[in-house]
C-alpha cells in the first residue's frame, strides 16, 4: 500500500478527507471505493506528474480514481471550495498579483506562445494576500499579455477591501491605476520612463517598503509549481488542468 505521508503531512490528508465530499452509495450496484484511496491516488498523479495508469495501489483502482476527480470537476467543487477557503484564510488589504507560465503541449485550447520564457504554454495568474496566499486565479494562453488579468482579479475579488496591490512593471497601466485610486485601491508599481509629459498635478508614488510583498507571491508560484501535474499540462481539456491548479492551492491554503 503507498505511503501517502510522502506526499502530504497527515494534517493536510485529513483536512482534504474532510473538505472533499464523499461518492454516495448507491442502492444498486457495487459498493463505493473508500474515499481515502481515492484521494490518495489522485495526490499522486498531482505531486509526481505519473500517469493515472501509473498509480502506485492505494487501495483505488485508476480508473475509480481518474472518475472521482472528473466528478469533483464536473460539479465545479474544487473551484468552490478554494474560493470558500481563500475567502477565510487570505485578508487582501495589501495583496500582490504575479503570472507564471507553465509548459504545454500543443493543444488547441488556452495554449499559446510566450515570448519571454520561448515555450508554448498556459499562464496562471495569482492574486495573492501579504503573507502570499492566494486569493484568486486566473488562466490564460501563454500569448495573453499580463496585464489582461488585472480586472478579472478585481472582478472576482469585488466586495473584499483592497487598499494596496503590488504588480510588477509589465503591469503599468495609467487608466487602471487612474480607475482604481478613484476607487480607493492604490495601483504600487514601479512607473515607467516617460509616462508624465506634464511637470503639474498628483503622481503616483512607488512605496518600495510595500513592494516588497510581491516576492512573496512568486515565492507562491514557485509552490504551486512543485506540483507536477501543474508544472507541466497533460490535459487536453482545460477544466481538468483548471481543477489540478485548484487542488494545488487548496492544499498550500491548508498548509498555511
């Protein structure tokens, strides 16, 4: 029987045996595989990147388990259930927002050429708290310019207080920062040479103090990039590696 402990400490097991909901038992037919099996064949295929042919006996058959999973994905319960955890355990007054890229195969959907890591890949956006938390994720090609995630991130995160978010200089925009200061959400950003053409009138000040928080949220990246199902994309289909990038954060909020 594999050792799951290998994978993930037994308070994060147990959080996930409790978080994720259990197959019901039908009056007919053969009787269901034991949650824990399941779970544990899936965190394989999330942390080693083996194909679900490939799982070591957990007591679940790859089959049950690759089931299980495209159900929990099929009824949108590992997207809910970040966007429950990260709203208890993430405060966004001061937050940060980062991309990475991860490597894909060439698939015709949400795969794209990124010029600046020279790979064809999915970007996954981060909005993440001032401990480096995530709060939010976005998804995209790896053609899709950083900045396009900026207002999904608000628009997802709307009713929550944002009174500073740290972006890196690929993120410059003066319409946005415009916008949201008149919102009371201050946009701290490096700004570019040549953005001022008047000497006159209010000027966005860079807090490097605050800054400094940004790191935290590629420190964040770098996590949700040990999970090796993330790091490279094996889906054809979207929602099934969208659903691998949920389970990834679930369980870095739970170690938090």
């Amino acid at each position: 029987m594999y050792d799951i402990s290998k994978l993930v400490s037994k308070k994060v097991f147990g959080e996930l045996i409790i978080l994720l909901p259990t197959p019901k038992q039908q009056r007919r037919g053969r009787k269901r595989v034991n949650k824990k099996a399941l779970i544990s064949g899936i965190l394989q295929v999330l942390f080693n990147g083996v194909a679900w042919g490939k799982i070591a006996d957990c007591g679940a058959s790859p089959t049950s388990c690759w089931r299980y999973f495209q159900e929990l994905q099929r009824r949108g319960k590992l997207k809910l259930i970040h966007k429950l955890l990260s709203k208890e355990k993430t405060n966004i007054v001061e937050s940060a927002i980062d991309t990475t890229t991860a490597m894909s195969f060439r698939f015709k959907r949400m795969v794209g050429w990124d010029g600046k890591h020279k790979m064809n890949g999915t970007k996954i956006s981060l909005f993440t708290d001032k401990e480096g938390l995530p709060a939010d994720v976005e998804f995209g090609k790896g053609s899709y310019h950083d900045g396009g995630f900026v207002e999904k991130h608000i628009r997802n995160t709307v009713g929550r207080r944002r009174k500073i978010i740290n972006m890196d200089m690929i993120y410059s925009n003066l319409v946005l920062r415009r916008q949201m200061r008149k919102q009371g959400t201050k946009i701290n950003v490096q700004t570019r040479p040549g953005y001022y053409t008047r000497k006159i009138g209010p000027k966005f000040i860079f807090d490097k103090e605050k800054y400094q928080v940004r790191f935290l949220v590629e420190r964040t990246n770098a996590w949700l990039k040990n999970f090796w199902r993330v790091r490279i994309r094996r889906e054809r289909k979207p929602a099934m590696y969208k659903a691998f990038v949920y389970l990834a954060l679930i369980i870095i909020l739970i170690r938090s």
